[in-house]
C-alpha cells in the first residue's frame, strides 16, 4: 500500500535527505489512524506514518490531494502506550507559544505493521539519545514479548553519540547544523582528547559565516559522557544561555565526566551565578578546576559560591585549581572565601589558588590562608600595605610549609611591607624549594636595601622575579651581590629586565657582576635583562663574550636592548661555540641584514645543534609589512632597504626557523634533553582524571555541620525541573516493584532502547574511534526500568531539550524569559537568603528592573520580621 504515496511527497515532507546533516525514510507503513490520544475515538482514518531519522510524521491523501497532517521530533513523544494487539497510542507534547500542550495519536494496524512501527521509532530513537538518563526518556508501556529485536547493533557517532545529538537539537531548535563543528568533534573523538575547547571551535565568531549556534551545541552535551572538560573563556557570545544548560545538564546527568570547568572573560550576572551554584551544590562527582575569573562576579555573588562549595564539601574538596580573579571580592567575598578555607584545612587537595586583582581583605584572608597552606598562590594585582603586610607576614609566610610559587606582583610594595613579608621568610625554617614574583611594584633603592638584608635568609629560594621595576645598575648590583650569600644556594632564575638600566661605567660593572654570577653559580638555568625604554646596550658585550665559553646557562632573554651589528658578531660567535643554550631572544634590537646574516651562520651550516628557540616574531613581522627596515643606529643606518633585499631577509628568518625546528625534533627524540622553560612555559596543568572522579569523603566534623540556605527560590522553574530527576528516580523505583507480573526481570528486556531478549547488551557497537566499552560505561537509555505496560503513572517524560529563545542569527540574545530563568521569591517566602550587599552592587544587576527590586526589598523586610518573631 506504500505505493500509494508519492516517494517524492514523502521526501519533500521530511526535509532535506541524505549527506551528513540530512533526513531519511527509514520507515513507512498505512494504518488507521486519529488525532487524539483515546482509542475509543471514532473518526479513524487512512495514515501514511512515516519514521525518519529525527521527525515522525502522519500523512493523508484525499481528494483533494496530499498533506501532511501530524509532524513531530522523536524527541517530543512522552509515552507510546499499548491497549490491544492492534492498536498502540503515541503521546507528544508540542510548544503553542509559551505553553506545552499534550497531544497523541492513536494508530491501528496488525500486530506485525505495530511492531514494525514501534522498532523504526526505537531505532531512530537510540541513535539520538546516547547518554540520556531514564527520566528523560520516553515511556514505553507495551509487553516486552511483544518488541521485537533490533536487527542492527548500535553504532554511535563520535564523541559517543554527541554528532548525532547535535544534528537532532539542530532539528528540534530548527538551527543550522555546520560542517566545521562537527568535523572538529571529530577530531577530538579521533585524537581521544575529552577537552571541548569552545575557543579553538572552528564557527565561534558569530559574525562568521560558518558561525553555529551556541546554545544547540552546548544543550547537546547535556547527557553527554565523552567530555571531561569545557572551556567557553571569552567567547563573544556567551551568556546566561550558554551556562544555564550546562549547569542543568551537569546536574540531570548522573553519568557525565565534566571535571574541569572554564567560563573566564564573561560577563557572569547575578541570576546565573545562582543557577551555576544551585548546580555545584548538587553535583554528584567531583571538580577538579574551576576558572570564573574576569566574570564581573561581585561579592554577594562570590558568596554564594562558597556557600554551594559548604553544601557539597564532597565536590569542592576535590578541587585542585581555583582562579576567580578580577572579580571584586570586598570584604564580603573574603569572609565566604575565609570561612570555606577555614574548614576544609587538612582535607583539600586545592594545588593552585589564584586570588589577583579581587579587592582581597587580607585582615580576613589571614589566618584562613596559614591554615589552607596552598602550594602556589597568587595575590598579584591587590594592595599590600603595612597592615595587610604584618598580617601576612605573622599569620602565613612565617608558618606554611607547602608554599612553592608566590605571586606578589603589582600589590603596590614598599620597603616596609617588604621587610615584613621577608622577615618572616627568614623566620620559617620549613619552607623550601619557592619561587617569588616581586615585578611591578615600583621597588626603588630603598626597596633593594631591604631586600639585600633579608633575601639572604631565604633559603633554597629557586627563582626571583624583580622585573618592571625602578631598579637603578646599583641597586640591582646589590642585591645580586646580596643573592650569592643567600643560605642553602639553588636559584634557577633570575628575572631582573625592564628596570632602570644605564649604558656606560655602571652598566658595564652589573653587566661583569651577573656574568662573574651565572659562571660561578651553575644552577642558575634562566636570565632576563630585557631592556626595554632603559637598554643595555653595548654594556652587555662582558656577558656575551663569557657566554662564549658557559656551560651552565639554557635560556636569556636580551631583547629590546639596543643591540647592533657589532654586537651580532658576539652573538654569532656565542652561538658558533656554546652548546648549552636552548633559548635566546634578540627580538626588537637594532641589528641589520649584516648583523642578522653573522647571527645566523652557525644554525644554517649545523655548527650549532642544540639552541632551540630563537625569538625574533616582532622584526620578522616588521619585515614583512614594512617596505623600510630601519636600522636605527647612528654610526650604521639603513635608510631603506630594496625589494630584493627586504625578501633576502624575510629567507633569511624562515631559514633560521626551519634550522631551530629540525634542532627541537632532534631535542625531543632525547628523553634527558633539556626543556626550555621559557619557550613552553604555559599555565598551571590541572591533573586530571580519566574516569569519573567521585566524591570526596567528608570528614565527620564537615558533614556535621549546618548546610547554608540555597539562594535558588523554591519555586523557580529550574529548581523544579531539578528535583524532578529524584521524583522521577522515585516513580521509576514503583514501577519496577509494583508491575512485577508485567516488566520482565531482566531491566533491558522491553526498554526504549533495549533488546526484546536478554543478549542485548552485545548488540551495542561503539565506533573504532570511540574505544568505549559500552557494557562498563553507564548508559541509562538502554537499561530502562519502565519497560512494561503502566497505565496508573501520569508522570511524562521525554528527551525533549529546554525551549529555544527567539534570536536573530546563528547567536542569539539574552532574553528575560528563558525557561531557565530564575523567578522572584514572592512575598513571605521564607526561601529567601539575606545578603547585606551595597547599592554600587545591585546597580550592577543587569536582570533586575525596578519592580523586581522593589518585590526583592520587600521579601527582604519580611524575612527579616520573620527571623526577629523566631
């Protein structure tokens, strides 16, 4: 009878078919069919029902001619409900507006035309719904005896199963599914690298032309457990749509791996901080990073961090990075970050906390900081002054005995909060193998003084970053003089560049000082005397001669310094006869095409085989978009340089370039070859974990303690959405125990996704690619419990993803009527949680209108009067 409908009609009805993004016919069969969900109905007509891989329709041909009368997304079927052999009822729910509605279609047919229908939906069905928990499945009531197997294993898309989820939200958002997103999932699938980097994503400018929807990619990964990693930093068209679905995502998904979490550089409002929160508190794994720095979070909002940390310890301990600066902490932000610090102390595993430029109240932060005890800990960017100095000085660095990297940088030091913080180095015995960052803080002489008389006690200090100071040759000739008695010697770096540098008599004795310096101090690996609006100059021909012949020096940095032709020749003859340096930066000197010729001689003709990084990026650019290379010497200047000449030297550096690549394939072929630092120094590396990293054990005293109040308002719609995976877990349980006579024993047997027979747990076949044993990874769609006939539970459930807000373009805008949007406590609500927060702070709202802030002000009266008659 299928021969009665145009194939033709059928395929322009689905859609666009075949390729990548395309349709397909996969199923078609003629039954009698009506609109509505009563099978007692009258008025059954003659259907095409046509199954594709994304949509289901119902097609009629009458007189005057053919249409199409139903057309839903598979993810939209709540129930499909079996009442006899031949007739089954499918349910769906369809957005009118802003409402649900509930709609269904009873469909009559043989019992053979019934199964096969049933199978093609089923089918269709698992493919787009891999990872999906039981509660966001359909239900399928119908005797398992009665299923049919499927006749073909799974096959799920990379990335397991995420392509295919994509591709069905872009069918259910009616969004564009782009090529170059999913060939780098792809990628990633193939390469087995479980860090979603939305940064690197092919499409993330939404003024490109290839540019794909963002909030249809990041819902798709709401039931996702491939990626163990996101990173959506600075993306410009982040907003609280992009974090509400990964935060509810996050918390439906029992079986998701995300461990590591990037949002830096967005703006981060107030009502979404809530949603994220109400996610950590509720999490059900651990989290190894989080980054919310450059978010615009203000301290109420870094309040409520802490307090979701407080209300799941299990998550938070577990944490090994946390980088939440530029965000204005106050003394609110610092109380919340204090009393969460304070309790955890012994029992964190936190490596990496990185504090800069968040207004920190270090008369507060004090005691919680002694008692963390966090190996690498910056500070930079907030105001140290006597006070806050003392305050760190007798509470923390004078007792921790795990720091090993210290960021001070721009707290704005003087010589006396200095002393301080140095004084108390000298005092704690137990501290060893540290590195301090002391750059930009305008350290002058009297700085350097102090600095001379207490760095000394510093013991095993590996690394000092004095650089972007107002360090005159004297003053810094002190301290190097002061550096070589320090107790227990082992400095790597020495970073002294962009300080008051002069060419002549003092700038020859620092430059014979620090060359007398690294000869006699092997373990010095790292120099910096970049030079910056105060070069060196001539002044470093002494170090550059005694580079000829060092053995113990990988890597200086002398760029911006005013060097010339003369001084490539010492280059040149450094790098014709040393074999230890593995960087070098010239970039932004003075030399010419001559200089730069004699520079490079020993990398092309292989003299010279272990430097590895040459950094030269600033000249190489001029070259190519400047037709002047100005040599800017008095006594050798090219005033112009020829066509040819120009592209002589822009060979020149892509052969130097070629020479210094082969010189590092050679170095890594070497497993005890030396890495340079400065050329691969990146971030903080979180360790992570392959598997799922589970909940801390809460130690007693922790879990004794009194949970905070959620700042999510009971009635809001996501905090319902939320619980309603526990009601769900809950109707799931009765229904495995009160239709025993019904649902097979066997949980898979009848399913949505499952097999009629008990071998289907073999009938699943994840792609090479995946190399995912689906038989030891946790997929709930294919154990589903409601597998039989339940005519007594009205829960309905379905796959069906959040709404998609109206937008212009490929991005879109955010909207104050998201479903996801966190509703106002009403009157007397007693959900509600008092934050004292000043006017500057609820000025910044950018969700609160003045009726809003007016229902908020009074729900804030009445909780108050509520708490005063308590």
């Amino acid at each position: 009878m299928a021969e009665e409908m145009d194939p033709k009609f059928i395929e322009d009805s689905l859609g666009a078919i075949g390729g990548v993004f395309g349709e397909a016919n996969l199923h078609n069969v003629w039954v009698e069919a009506n609109k509505t969900a009563v099978p007692a109905a009258s008025a059954f007509n003659k259907r095409l029902m046509v199954v594709g891989k994304y949509k289901m329709l119902s097609l009629k041909k009458g007189t005057f001619g053919k249409s199409v009368e139903l057309e839903f997304h598979l993810y939209s079927i709540t129930e499909i409900n079996y009442q006899d052999d031949e007739t089954v009822v499918i349910k769906y729910q369809v957005e009118v507006g802003e409402q649900q509605q509930h709609l269904g279609i009873t469909v009559k047919a043989s019992l053979e035309k019934i199964q096969q229908l049933i199978l093609a939906i089923r089918t269709s069905y698992r493919q787009i719904t891999c990872g999906f928990s039981e509660e966001n499945m359909f239900k399928l009531n119908y005797p398992p005896e009665k299923l049919l197997p499927f006749s073909t294993p799974l096959v799920m898309s990379a990335a397991s199963g995420y392509i295919d989820t994509y591709i069905a939200h872009s069918y259910f958002y009616k969004t564009i599914s782009t090529l170059d997103y999913i060939r780098y999932i792809q990628a990633l699938d193939s390469n087995e690298t479980s860090e979603l980097d939305y940064t690197h994503s092919p499409g993330n400018d939404p003024t490109s032309e290839i540019s794909f929807n963002l909030f249809t990619a990041i819902t798709s990964l709401r039931h996702n457990t491939f990626f163990k990693s996101l990173n959506l930093a600075g993306l410009p068209h982040a907003n609280k749509q992009s974090f509400q679905p990964i935060a509810n995502g996050l918390v439906k998904n029992p079986s998701n791996r995300v461990q590591m979490i990037d949002f830096s550089k967005n703006t981060i409002t107030y009502p979404v901080m809530v949603t994220l929160c109400d996610c950590f508190s509720k999490l059900q794994h651990g989290l190894v990073s989080l980054d919310l720095s450059k978010c615009n979070l203000q301290p109420k909002a870094i309040s409520i961090l802490f307090e979701s940390f407080e209300r799941n310890f299990g998550m938070s301990l577990a944490l090994k990075y946390l980088n939440l600066s530029y965000n204005k902490m106050g003394d609110i932000g610092s109380q919340a970050l204090a009393g969460w610090m304070s309790k955890i102390k012994g029992f964190h595993s936190l490596q990496n906390l990185v504090l800069s430029n968040c207004a920190l109240n270090f008369q507060i932060m004090g005691p919680p900081l002694r008692v963390l005890d966090v190996p690498r800990l910056n500070l930079s960017g907030n105001r140290i002054d006597r006070e806050a100095s003392k305050t760190l000085g007798s509470q923390v660095f004078d007792s921790v005995t795990t720091l090993t990297d210290l960021n001070l940088s721009e707290c704005y030091l003087n010589a006396q909060s200095l002393e301080d913080i140095f004084v108390a180095f000298n005092r704690n015995r137990k501290i060893a193998h540290f590195t301090i960052n002391l750059s930009r803080n305008s350290l002058g002489a009297g700085e350097a003084s102090i600095l001379s008389k207490s760095i000394s006690g510093c013991r095993y200090l590996e690394a000092l970053d004095i650089s972007h100071n107002k360090l005159n040759c004297r003053s810094l000739m002190e301290l190097i003089n002061a550096i070589k008695n320090i107790d227990r010697f082992n400095l790597h770096e020495l970073n002294i560049g962009n300080n008051y540098f002069t060419v002549g008599p003092e700038g020859d004795q620092l430059c014979g000082l620090i060359a007398q310096f690294i000869t006699n101090f092997p373990t010095v690996r790292t120099l910096n005397l970049q030079g910056g609006r105060y070069p060196l100059g001539k002044s470093l021909f002494p170090l550059l001669e005694t580079l000829v012949k060092n053995q113990s020096l990988r890597e200086i940095d002398i760029s911006d310094n005013g060097l010339t032709d003369a001084s490539a020749s010492i280059v040149g003859e450094m790098l014709r006869y040393n074999n230890t340096l593995h960087y070098l930066n010239l970039d932004s000197n003075q030399f010419g095409l001559s200089g730069w010729t004699s520079i490079a001689q020993p990398l092309l003709f292989d003299i010279n085989r272990t430097l590895n990084h040459m950094i030269f990026s600033k000249t190489l650019s001029k070259a190519y978009t400047s037709t002047e290379i100005q040599n800017f010497s008095l006594h050798q200047a090219f005033n112009t340089l020829s066509k040819e000449k120009r592209s002589q030297l822009i060979q020149l550096f892509l052969k130097m370039q070629d020479k210094l690549a082969e010189n590092r394939f050679e170095a890594s072929l070497d497993l005890n070859s030396y890495v340079s630092e400065y050329a691969t120094r990146v971030g903080y590396v979180v360790p992570t974990s392959a598997d799922v990293v589970p909940l801390v054990p809460v130690p007693d005293h922790l879990s004794a303690l009194p949970l905070p109040p959620s700042p999510m308002p009971e009635n809001s719609v996501l905090n319902k959405s939320l619980q309603s995976t526990h009601l769900h877990d809950g109707a799931d349980k009765k229904l495995a125990t009160g239709n025993q006579g019904l649902v097979s024993s066997t949980a898979s047997t009848g399913s949505v996704n499952g097999n009629s027979n008990n071998s289907n747990n073999n009938n699943i076949l994840p792609p090479s690619s995946v190399g995912v044993d689906l038989n030891k990874q946790t997929h709930s769609n294919n154990d589903s419990l409601a597998n039989g006939i339940n005519n007594n539970n009205n829960t309905t459930t379905s796959a069906a993803p959040p709404a998609l807000l109206p937008t212009q373009s490929s991005d879109w805008q955010p909207d104050e009527n998201s479903e996801f949007e966190i509703e106002q406590v009403e009157t007397g609500s007693s959900s509600y949680v008092n934050y004292e927060s000043s006017e500057e702070e609820i000025t910044n709202s950018e969700h609160e209108s003045s009726d809003d802030k007016k229902r908020k002000k009074k729900s804030k009266n009445n909780f108050q009067n509520e708490a005063e008659v308590i």
